[in-house]
C-alpha cells in the first residue's frame, strides 16, 4: 500500500510539497454519522503554525482548509474525506542554491540517492509542511474518538534541551508558546529560547502525549501491538528519533518488583506500563513520549558536499524553527489519535464493540 | 493484513502458542534462488535458546526446524516458504492455576478484556516463544541480505539493569552469555544476574543492533520511514518499552551543530543520525536501541485480581528468564534484517535496484 | 501483503507444494469463541478430494488436518489458527521429464520466466493441491458466518462442457459426482465425461454458488466492491477464466427495464443483480459464477518447446482430472465465504454489527 | 488499507462525490523521472467525458486538472501526485426527489443500509463521476508502462445490446462515438441507440481491453494471479457484472485439447490464455472482457419503496447516459494499466526487473 499512507482501516494519505500549489490528504474509513465542519480544524491548525510567536519559525502559513468530499449536510458520509490547504507565502528563491548541495542532517542526500530527483524548494516532500495534514486528521480522528469512547488526547513539551518541567500541570500547557506544563519555568525558558535563537543555533525537544479513556482491548498481541503501531506513528514525525511507552527507557534499570504494576479492586496501583499491556490497552491512560533531534537548519555553517562530490560549506537561510519540537505537540497528539481510532476499529472488527467482559479497573 | 503478520513485500506471517503442538511461520516474498537449508537455522534459534546458560529459562526448547515449503534441491523457489518446530517440554502444570486470575505486569488481563478467551498455558500467544520464529524468518532475511548487498546485522546487550559497557568490542559478544562488548564486565555481571536471581526478582535491559553496508536511499520520505519501521519492529518484540535510533533520546538535549553529521569528500564525521536521514538510509550503519522492562514473571508475590474482580497474591513459579533481554539480542537483529529486507524490495519496487547516481559516502 | 494472502481483516495465507512434505495455511482474524474442531472439516475436504469417483484424478489425498493453534478447548481464541496436512501418496517420477519441457497450457513457461527455476514435481506450487487449504479455511469462515449471521452458502456446477442443467435442485447436488442439480441428467454426464476420459481429453465447467442470508451493507462502493472481492477470489482459483455475478454477462444484451430489479413492501421481485447494487449486499441471495477452462494435462499430445526453446512433444502423464470444474465447486464455496467473512469484518468495523437502519428486504 | 485505494505499490486513491465542489485522488508508487504534464490528460479524458454525442450523457464535463503534486520540473519525483478537478455543471436539482426514494437498480439502498446517511445529489460518491480519476491515474500508468516496457493497452466496445462486430480493426475504434471495431456498423448502431433512447430504456455492453508487450512473468501463482488482480480491477468499475480472461466463458464448453495454446519456435500458435497462464503473464497479448448492465436510470416508470417502506413510482430524470457501456472503454484501459502497473513494480520487487531467463516467445 502507499508509502504516504497511514492506518489500516482509519487511513490517511497525504500529498504535497512545501512550495507546491498545494497540500491535501485523504481520510478513509471514517464511520459515518460524525459531525464535522471546516470550524473544527481551526484551533489544532492553529496550535502547529508557524508565526504565532518568536519562537517558531516565521513563515506565515494561514492553513485554510476546503472539505472536498465526505460530509454532506454536516456529517461525514462514510466515503473518503478530502482536505485541501493551498500553499501561500512560499519564498522558493530562499532554497535556490540548495539544489546543488547537500545540507549536513538533511533529506537532500538521502533523497537524491533515492531518487535521482527532487524538489529542493522549502524541502519539498520532507518539509514539515506535510504534518499539516496529519493535524488536520487528527481532529477527525479526535473527535471520532471523544463521540464514540469519551477519549481525550493531550500532549505538551517534557523536554526542551536541558530543561525538564518540575510541575506537570495540564491546565497551563495552552497557555504559553511552549506546551510547557510548568508555567514557573516559562520565562527561563523564553531567554533560553532568545539566547538560542541569537546563537543561531538550534535543540532538541521531548513531547508527551496521553489518551484518557481509552478502552481496555485495543491493540494486538504480536505485530500490531498498540505499542508497535504509536512506535510506527511517532517516529515517522520529522526529526524524531527516539520514542517511548510508559517508563520508556527507564525500564533498562528497573527492577521488576517496582516495573509492574499491581492491580486490585480498584484498580492499577500504579501506570509504569503506559497504559499498554502485551501490546494490548489496559484501560490505564496511554503515555507515549518522542524525542526530536535539534533542527539541522541553522545559521551556523557546516561541511557538505555538492552534486559532484565537492566540498562545500552550507549555512541554511530561510525562516527555521530553532526547536522543531515545540511545534510537534499537536503532530503527535494527532498521530496518537489517528493509531487509536485505527486500532477501534481493528478491534470491533474482530471483537465486536467494547464489551464488558469484566468490569474494567481504572 | 494479519495482525499476524510483519512486512509489505518481505513478509512474515507466524502462528503458533507457546503449549500448543507447534510453532510456525510463513515467510512470503523472500527472492527466488538463495541457498537455504535447516542448517542455516542452527546458529540463531541457538543464541536465542533457553538454557545455554544459568542466567536464562531452564527450559530446554530443541527447536529442530523443519522446511516445509518454498525450497527445492536446496534454492529458495520465490514461493512461500513453511518453518516449522514441535513444541517439546512443555510443563502446563506450571500454570494451571493462573487461569484464574491476572498476573500483575502480563498480558493476562488485556488478553481477557480483547478476546474474553485465552489460552493460558505458558503465556498462551503472547509467550517469548513466538520469537523463536522471527529468529528463523530473521536468518533468510540476513541471509538474503548478505548475499545481494553485502549487508552485516549484529547486535549486543548495551544495558543490563544498571550497568553499561565501557568498551565496545564485537568480538567478545558472542563470548559470553550476556551478548555483551565488555569482556572485562562480565565476571561482574555473572555476579550481578546470581544475586538477582537468589533475590527472584529480574530487571530490564537494553539492546542495541547496527546493520553495516545498507546502500544509500532505502525508506520512504513519510510513513514507511525507514525508521518508523525499525521503530515499529522493535517495539512489536515482547517487553520492548522505548526504541531509538541513533543517538536517540540523547538528541533532546543536543544542539543542531553538534547534532548533525557534516559531510565530505571521505564520507560523513559522525552517525548521530544512526544512519537514517528523513527516513531514508545515508549508507552509514543503521544503529538502532531498544529498551525492554524487567519480566513481571518473578518469585516475589504481587497484587492482582481475580476474574471475579476479587484481590488475590500471585507468585508466577515456572521457568522465567531473571532478564528477558540477554535473550532479546538475537531477535532485535532478525527484527532488523526482517524490515531491511522488506525495504530492499520495496526499493527497488519504485526505484530500481541500487543505483549510483552519485559516489556512496562511507 | 503477501502474495499468498487473501483477505484484509477474515486472512488466509497458505504454504506448501504438491509433492513437498506438506501443505498448510494460517486463519487468522477469525474472532474468538468459535468452536472448531478438526471434524468440522471432513466434510468439505472429503467433497474436494481426489479419488471419490472415476471422473476425477485417481490420486489419493487421506487429507488429514491439523490444528497446530488458535484453539484453546474447542474455541478460537482470536489468535492466528495454524493447519497442516502431510503429503501423502506423492508419485514424483511421474513428472520427472518436466522439468526440462513446458507443457502447454501450464504454468510451466510463465513459472520460469518469473523466477529462473521452479519446484517441477506435480506442478509444485501451482498445483490444485494449494486449493485444499481454500477449502479448509473456508470451513472456518462459513462456520462463522452460519453461527453469528445465519448465512448459508452452497455450490453447484452449472455447466460441463456443453451440457447445462435443466432443473435447479439443491437437494440431489450432493446425490451424485458432479455436484450437479438437475438428478436426471446425471446417468447422461456419467456417459459424456466416460467418453471423455477414454478419448484422452478433458473439458471445462462452471460453477455457480450462492449465499443466502447475507445482510445488506457488506461491501463497499469503490475498490472495495463486494462483486470485485469475489471477482478476485473466484478468479485466484486454478484454471478460471470467467466471473460473473447475478446475471453475469447476460446483462450485455439486456436493457434496462428489463434488468433492474424492483421492490415493493415484500421485497425485490427478481434478483437479476445477484445480491449486489453499487458494490454493496442487497440482502437478496449473492449468486456468482465461475468458468473453468478444461486442464491443459491430456493424454493426447501437444506441441511445446523444451528449455533450450527447442521444439518437443508433451504427453501429460500422471492422474488427472478430465474436468477440473467438478471438484472446483467446494473450492468457490470456500472463496466466497472468506469474501464473505472479509467484509462482514470491514463492514462492522466502520458502520458497527448490522443494525437496521430500515426494515431489511428479503 | 483505504477501501478507496487501488494497488499494493502503484496505488491510486480517489475522493470525491459527483456534485461536491471537487473529485481527486492520489497516485502514489509512481518511479520517479516519469515526463508528465497536464496536456497527458487530455486526450483520455476527452474519451471518457460526457456531452461528446448523443449517445452518451449530456451534461458537459470540462474536467480542467489539476496536477497539485509529485512533478518537479515536468517529471514525476518518486512522491505521491495529487489530482484535482473542480466539479461545474452540477445539476443538484435534477435529483432533489430521491432522497426519500431508492431508485431500483440503483446503489441507494444499499448505501443507505451500509451507513445509514448519504449524499444523494448525482448519486454522490457512486457515480459514474469517480471514474474520471481512475482515467486519470490511468494515464500516467499507461505512460510508464509504454516508456519503461514498450508496453500498448487498448480498448474497444466488442457488444452492444444484442450486437458484436464482425471485423476488428484498431484502426476505427476512435472514428466513431462507440469505440466500435466494425466501421461498417456504426451507422446501424446509430440507428439502434437513436432507438433506444427515443424509448426511454437502456441497454448493457460488453469492453474488451488488450495489452501488448507485457513481459513474460508478471503476476503471482495464487491469490495475486494477474487474472485475479485484472478481475478486481474491472469488475470495481461501475455497473461491471462479468469479468473474462482470454476466451472467457467460452471456454466452459472447450476440450482441452482445442483450449491450450502450444508452443513452438516462433512462439505460441494461439491465445486462447488471453495472455495469462497460472496466473502469470507469458509474454502473448493480455485480453480481458467486462460486461456492463444497462443503466438503471431510465425514463420509464419503476416500482420502488421509500425511506418508510411505502410503495412508490420511480422515473429518473437527469442527464443519463442510455448505455454506460460505451463511455467505459477508456475506463477499463485505466485500470488495465493500474493492474499491470502495480505488478511490474511486484516482479521487479522480487524477481528483479525482466531479465531474460529464456529467450521469450512472442
């Protein structure tokens, strides 16, 4: 199936390069009967743009989105949904000279050796302009999940460089540019940012994502374990490259006395798992986390080589993000989603619909 | 597609529990004309194999494999091809009595709250025993690997509860029963794993696999990232709580400048990358990491409930590895050389085979 | 996907030769609490096996199945359901001289210019011997199509050579060697298919199945069509070259006053549709045909080419079926079943069990 | 995967309702380097389009493309191209009535009982409207096939109600509105649908599509048979009720020895096969017959029920075409080439690209 296509039986599959006329997806699978209206993509949309503060990168992408299929009179239909955002603002003359060389930590290489051929403008097809989309069937998915289960999916930054929150307080993640979860930190963290900037260098990030309420069931015991599928879904976000269930990789050192977690008559005692058990939902909340690597976009140059195999020295204009990571919060809330209302739908499909087979612990 | 299977083109489809008359797989895709024979098996359902050592499993699986299908006079045909091994010193007495209530850290509950059935006899399905079949599909994979593009999958404990290697020698991997690069650490660890096991709890573990010589632009730009793969490979392994690729979560805290490999006439500086850049393979070694928690399968009682909901103690007796990852070593790398191989094709599917429209940096 | 699979959620995927050690496949997605025992499958095994008449091959299949997992205590559990049945009574050296000579109308030519070399002994992987995993997989589907939809599904051969029934009686096709329905023709066939088989030459057939009590719903409007699923599975079986749903290629010559079928308050007046409108079930019986061409192996010989591309004369040798549509009718039963069992599961995956939006037709 | 998606590897996936603001669609797998243009699409789509005489449909489709990705420079990048064509000449009035009512004959009911809500306006997504992405995606599949194999696919009407061409020339398949073979029977069979639609009724056809040059060894032994995928293909496209290989359903009253096609040195005598044995293609022409059903959109009055089960009179009005047979030629070419697309890119997954194991026969 296509390379650019995610999900089973809730499928996306997206098109579009940075500079082209256009970036669009395809969702399929979507029950029918939800309602949905071009409104409920506007703030997810919003919470991944560019421009809304310094310190993102200061492209001003205003992502309106056309509904091309799918709904009729309000709901969706059943039949695929088309969404469609044109591309504004591209300044292609930024990325002229790139076509020739390789910029150090990028795609461009790796493109070309894969293809012979390339679009260089903005990215092309490696831009994170594509994740656009994945928002946007993210609120789909999301709102699917929250009708039909009561899910909700939240995420927020848990790393931005050396910085870790020492509160975790979902009501102040909206309410700063970070998706910090400690609002003490944030004004360090803004001069941390400022000074970065100026630097003209660029850090990496960890993001968190949760989903309350999902049902215990969900997933499978070998290939398509809910954790292979969120493993799948977050590491084919731009920039990341580590992802972790419940401890993560503090599991390496843990003994399994304190790891597992215990259950009695009201519940788990404790969530080292993640929420996943045997690659299966135990009804906990799901955690997942995903480390970004520093954007290599920046001011600061570096060795590369050209089409020809020549030295060459590469500093990277445009307008970056020096932390990819700050907007890759709704990305991976939506890669969350879209996995969990695939796997809903694996689940009914051979299990039927969520039963109460025993009563379920929280 | 089966939730039973891994793989698009390179596929792996395997049945079978860990107390049922056998296990078994299909592996489908597999190019016609390489030698294969039982012999070829030996050496890696070997390394995987319980009781090789007083720090694993006592029991003793044969593990005598029979070629069932998709081989003749000694070639791989380019059809299925049918592995089979008889399951043999099975104990379901061990487990009689769990049938009844939910092993805290298991599969137990989420199995039940699924499918509302299961087979408990020694973790039923979602028993380690599975893997014996990745380990065989695993050896074609490398096989084939080997013989088309020189490719070399290796791999190595990197983690062993609190315990890191400080030397990194391959040689001596296979030297010890810990698969680990330290020969120097390993009287240390004998006596680490022997209080651990008088203590009858166990400890989590990591894993680290590097593939050499995988050519330049295998993956894909969006979904079927060559690390996304990986990523969901390692995780679909039993315990496996975090992969990472690279320098993984390292990266959180990493500046773009020193993250990102420059490039010049003699190749790249450094593999921060792990080898993957925008998902597609730069011709470096594909370094991967995964992190797998302590067994919940241990001598000390645990809370848990019973299918009536009722708080019980369990104490899993049985045979368990103290440390579910000394054994793990093998199976990453069959995991590895299962998406490299199923990345080979799909190359070559849009691509053509390896090309070289510019010299290969190493 | 692997090319030996069929099906996206309801899977089938098989394994082996006619003359290898066995021939097994892999179920898996069939929901869990079906019982299923290794009885359930005598029956269409035995309707599908060689050797019950004198009009078909003489070879003797015992066809004794296996359950190797999926089962705990007489009912799936939801996990992947292995079968294997040893090959028995090969005659190997009735093929001998194949391997250096294609015979016409095999797959012979096409297997060794897709691979470069093939397993030569009965045919190996294209042999009909694959089909007896079909119908063992189909026993599965059909028993849970019974027992959770009350759907029946049978078969009957509609046409052999140029003879066609005159009568449509389910009650006598199980009475006489040709699943045939009209029972005074019978003594006719025994003498048109003796004379055939004394002249050395063989005939084609085809073979019409219906499934009664399917709910509307079940398919889906595109590529998902449930008349395309069965297209593709009845035309995966050996040797057919024609699929037709309802009134199949009549409809060339119909108009469409003629053809549409009208509803009224007790349902459709006439089912010219085959159960099938836009893609999707009617809830009308799903009737498809299938055309057999005769099997290329007669005693009457035939020009070919050897490998050197040498002009030879083949005489197929060995024990064949004069028509291999006779045995075929289990086979299709099987195939629509697994369509069938396929889209029950991606229907209620999307849209929930059947539900009833509208008092169902009949 | 989608059930909106054709293809394993060359994938297409379409969206769009017929009087939404737009249709589209996605093709993805395409090789890079592919030269193409909007000015590819014209031609095909002129075939297809409505409003071209008066036999065919007269609402008047300007299908302006759009090509919104996957072209850098006049050639195809190796990433997915996304399709648009903006929806004009919509008359949703024409079908304000049939919400209440289910046309017969017609997808509204079973739509209605799958999902339980739809878009009614020109049948929404079960209009013939979709079919003009197929044409689409189909060109540039053709346009592959032709520039990296030689390969040609064409198509031509071979029944049209009761009448079949006595001649067969190429050469005036496009001179005549009917795609027709026999230039000496167009005037009849203007005289016929003149007829026809001064009657109010429909009639059915029946498409034949070849493709030459297609190397020996494409396809898969079992359930990705080349036939098989072929019979998927065709029979998806609307009102398609019979799908033929070679001769088809003639071949139920052969004897083999009159059926297979020998071989000698200068290649097969005959092409009984259509090109295809055992699943796999032998290098002769590819021949495939669909059978459409009249169009059960007609003047003349219909019985019916409603949305409550009350008896009504159906006459549907709009713009129809009297026999949708013959605008489906170009559409059965399109997914020809899909087919053949997508299982070039199979064969060279595994087998490498076409290699010449054996000097092939013509």
């Amino acid at each position: 199936m296509s390379s650019n296509s995610f999900g089973k039986l809730f499928t996306l599959t997206t098109f579009g390069e940075s500079h082209g006329p256009a970036i669009g997806c395809v969702v399929d699978g979507c029950p029918p009967g939800l309602e949905l209206d071009t409104d409920d993509f506007a703030m997810d949309l919003g919470r991944r743009a560019t421009g809304r503060s310094r310190h993102t990168s200061q492209r001003r992408e205003t992502d309106a989105i056309e509904i091309l299929s799918g709904v009729y009179e309000g709901r969706t239909t059943g039949t695929p949904i088309g969404l469609l955002i044109r591309n504004t603002d591209q300044r292609s003359k930024d990325y002229g000279n790139l076509l020739e060389t390789f910029r150090p930590g990028h795609a461009d290489y790796t493109y070309w050796q894969k293809y012979g051929i390339r679009d260089p403008r903005g990215g092309g097809r490696s831009s994170a302009r594509e994740t656009t989309m994945r928002v946007a069937a993210g609120v789909i998915a999301k709102k699917w999940l929250a009708a039909r289960y009561g899910i909700r999916i939240r995420g927020c930054l848990s790393q931005l460089g050396p910085h870790r929150p020492e509160a975790m307080d979902w009501d102040v993640v909206e309410t700063n540019p970070f998706f910090w979860p400690d609002a003490d930190q944030v004004p360090m963290l803004e001069a941390y940012m400022d000074a970065l900037r100026k630097s003209g260098d660029s850090v990496g990030a960890k993001v968190t994502v949760v989903a309350e309420g999902v049902p215990p069931g969900w997933g499978a015991p070998i290939y398509d374990k809910l954790s292979s599928g969120i493993a799948s879904a977050l590491m084919s976000i731009n920039a990341v490259k580590a992802v972790e269930i419940g401890d993560g990789i503090e599991a390496a050192a843990q003994l399994g006395s304190a790891h597992r977690d215990s259950m009695g008559v009201d519940g788990f005692a404790s969530n080292h798992a993640g929420g996943i058990l045997g690659g299966i939902s135990s009804g906990q909340p799901v955690v997942a986390h995903m480390t970004l690597k520093p954007t290599s976009s920046i001011l600061i140059p570096g060795d590369s080589i050209d089409l020809q195999g020549r030295p060459v020295e590469v500093v990277t204009k445009g307008r970056h993000d020096p932390c990819v990571g700050i907007r890759a919060t709704p990305i991976a809330e939506a890669m969350l989603a879209l996995v969990l209302a695939d796997q809903a739908l694996l689940h009914r499909a051979q299990c039927g619909d969520v039963g109460e087979v025993l009563p379920r612990l929280v």
